[in-house]
C-alpha cells in the first residue's frame, strides 16, 4: 500500500512539475494561440516575432506599400506594352507607304526573276561583236581577247559605274537617261551643264578608263535600268532625233548620219517627182530633161526630214547592229542576260518606281539622303502622241516591227496590242 501510494504521489508531484515549467512546445503553441487570439496582429507578428508591436506595425505597412506600387507599376508596364503592339498594328494597316514599298519590292523581285527565266528558255540573239568573239577564239586566245575588248568596251559606253555608292546603271537613251543624268551629276558634285542635252556626255566621260573598268561595272553589288514600251520608244527617239533636224545641236548628226540615208533609201514611192521620171521615161522625153528631173527629185529628198513611217521601213530592214543607241533594243543594250540587274523600273510608273529605287538605295546608304531625281522630259512622247504616229503603219508592218523588238516585249513583259 505504501509502494502505491508513493508512486502516486510521485505521478501527482511531476504533473505539477509540468505544469509549472513549460517547455519551448508550449511556449510555441503559446505564441500560436496568441496569434489566433489576435487576428489581427497575425501576419506581421510571424514576420517579427522579435519587434515590439508598433514597429512591426510601421514596417509591415510599408513593405505592403511597397508592393502595391510594384504590382501597380507592372500592370501599368503591361498595359502600355499592349498599347503599343496595337498602335504599330494599327499603323501597319494604316501606313500606305510601307505598304507600297513591299509591293513595289515584290513586283521588282518578278520583274527580275522573269528576265532571268526568260534569258535561260528564250535567248538573245547575239550580235555581231559577240560572234566574232567566238570566231576569233578558234583562231588564237590573242585574238579572241582583242575582240573580246573591243566588245566590252562597246557595252561600258552604256553601263556606268558610279564609286561614290558602289552602284551601276545602265544609261538608256528615251527612257529617263536625262532625269537620271541629272540626279547623278549633282550626287557626284559634278558642274550642271547650261545645256541638259549633254548630261549624259559629262557622266560617260568622268567614267575610269582601263580594266578596272569591267571588274568595277561587273563588280558592283547593285545594277539597275529603266525600260519602257518598245513602240512609245520608237517614236520618242524619232521625234527627238529625225522629225525635225533643227530642233536640237545634234540634229545636224542624226540628219546626216541616218535622216538622210532613210530618205534617199525608203523615201523614193509616191513622191510627185519620181513619178515624173517615171513618166518621161515612158513618153520618151529626152534624156537630158530626164536626167534634170532625177536631179531635182534628188535635191528635193535630200533636204528633207524623213517621214515615220519611212523610219519605220528603216528600222525593220536595218540589221540590229547597226542601230543607234536611240532606238537599239534595251535587251541587247544593255546585255541583260549577261549582266545581273538587281532593279528594272518601267518609265510607264516613273514616280512610284523611282521612290522605290531611292528609298532602298538610300537604306543602303548608296545614295545620299537628299537624293532626288526630277522628270526632264515629262510632256515628251506620252501614250497618245505614240498612238498618233503608230496609227500611220500599216498593221504589217507592225508586226515586223514587233518582231524587230520581240525581247523588249516579251523580257520587260509589254504587250503589241496596247497600240494596235
């Protein structure tokens, strides 16, 4: 009985003991229920337990503030980020001039890529130069290279290489070489001539000579041309250069060198005084009044201009070799299937495809920010005035005329019946 009544004792004085000595799980579970008491002392009494009350206060307080703003602040950022994804979408559907530089960008890359295609499955006819250089490289390398000069130095006369931007251009007579002349002449700092007929001369002659020549041409990373419709071409060349020798200082050349020669060989029918030869010829007048008649049917044809239409027989009887520059097809002079053009602009869109050149020229910093080409001849040869003077040939001959320029057609993608 003592024995239990001692262990009871015991278990009696160690339950008090405890009670009287918390341990560091009560003094914890202590803090908790203090902090379940105190809901409202909760957060930043487990955040510090070590602080008086009051600062624990304060400090919660601002680190609350503190992320108000930050979360603010974020929201805000996001908010303006939208803002202007939407802006530049909006801009992007609104902005008709990025819109139309990618599809003038576009419409150059077909432009270029059908030129190529067309040179691979419908090649050009090579002129003479070309196939005596082939003639000559049977005989002897020696001979074949002397040829092969004097034929590249025939095709630099028209592609000009320009230092300044590390470009090329293909000066094409008729077709915005004027308008363009200019523009370069003032990029190169170059005097602008009094005269605007001789801009083209300045430019050919301020080229380098030698054989850099043909590795700086060939080289350059950028090649460009302007084209225009074969027939519009043929009648701005002639109007310019044969209608009227008096118009122009070069008038003279082209009168004696081709006017003259077109009206002595394809001016002769239906001419009054041709006929009366014909017919003192026929009523046996004598030969002395005969021969002062041919004399004075000469006279009168050699000091006139020649017609278009005897233009027109010129030129589809004349080998293309021995055409003028004026009037030779762009396809042969400017070699576009031995040269790699980079940009073809038609003169039919002048100003949108001559935006588009500077503007890309000027990303690619090859011409100056102020570059700007103006439009020398723009009340030249328009699609009336060539509609006028085409309707004077015969629809046969049209056709020979056709196949005359077939390449310019078909390479810069222009159609026969736009003046038929």
């Amino acid at each position: 009985m003592a024995t239990k009544t001692q262990h009871k004792d015991q278990h009696n004085n160690m339950s008090k003991t405890n009670k009287q000595t918390p341990g560091v799980a009560d003094i914890w579970n202590l803090r908790l229920s203090r902090v379940s008491q105190q809901e409202g002392d909760r957060e930043y009494y487990i955040m510090f337990p070590r602080m008086s009350k009051v600062l624990r206060l304060v400090l919660f307080t601002c680190v609350s503030m503190l992320y108000v703003v930050l979360l603010l602040q974020y929201q805000q950022k996001g908010h303006n980020n939208n803002n202007n994804n939407n802006n530049q979408q909006v801009t992007q559907k609104v902005d008709p001039s990025k819109s139309l530089f990618l599809q003038q960008k576009s419409v150059m890359s077909s432009r270029v890529a059908h030129v190529k295609e067309k040179c691979t499955s419908d090649p050009l006819p090579k002129l003479k130069l070309q196939t005596q250089v082939h003639t000559a490289a049977q005989v002897s390398s020696q001979l074949a290279r002397l040829y092969h000069n004097i034929y590249l130095k025939k095709l630099y006369e028209h592609v000009l290489f320009f230092p300044q931007g590390n470009f090329s251009w293909c000066l094409v007579p008729k077709v915005a070489s004027s308008s363009m002349s200019e523009a370069l002449i003032n990029m190169e700092g170059l005097k602008q001539p009094e005269d605007k007929r001789i801009l083209q001369s300045i430019l050919r002659k301020t080229r380098s000579k030698g054989p850099e020549r043909e590795n700086q041409t060939m080289g350059a990373p950028v090649k460009f041309l302007f084209v225009r419709h074969p027939f519009q071409r043929i009648v701005s060349a002639y109007r310019d250069k044969l209608e009227d020798s008096n118009k122009h200082e070069d008038g003279q050349y082209f009168y004696k060198t081709f006017g003259r020669n077109i009206v002595q060989k394809f001016g002769w029918r239906g001419r009054p005084l041709k006929n009366d030869v014909a017919k003192g010829r026929k009523n046996d007048v004598g030969k002395g009044e005969i021969i002062a008649l041919e004399a004075l049917a000469t006279a009168e044809e050699e000091k006139r201009e020649p017609k278009f239409t005897e233009f027109v027989d010129y030129l589809i009887n004349t080998s293309l070799d021995d055409f003028d520059e004026h009037w030779k097809p762009i396809t042969l002079h400017c070699q576009v299937c031995s040269i790699s053009y980079d940009y073809i602009l038609k003169y039919e869109n002048f100003k949108e495809e001559v935006d588009f050149l500077v503007e890309s020229l000027q990303k690619e910093r090859r011409f100056p920010m102020d570059f700007k080409i103006g439009w020398q001849n723009r009340q030249g040869t328009n699609d009336g005035m060539a509609a006028k003077y085409l309707s004077l040939i015969e629809e046969d001959k049209l056709q020979q005329l056709y196949k005359k320029y077939y390449h310019d057609f078909v390479y810069f993608d222009y159609k026969m019946d736009e003046y038929n």
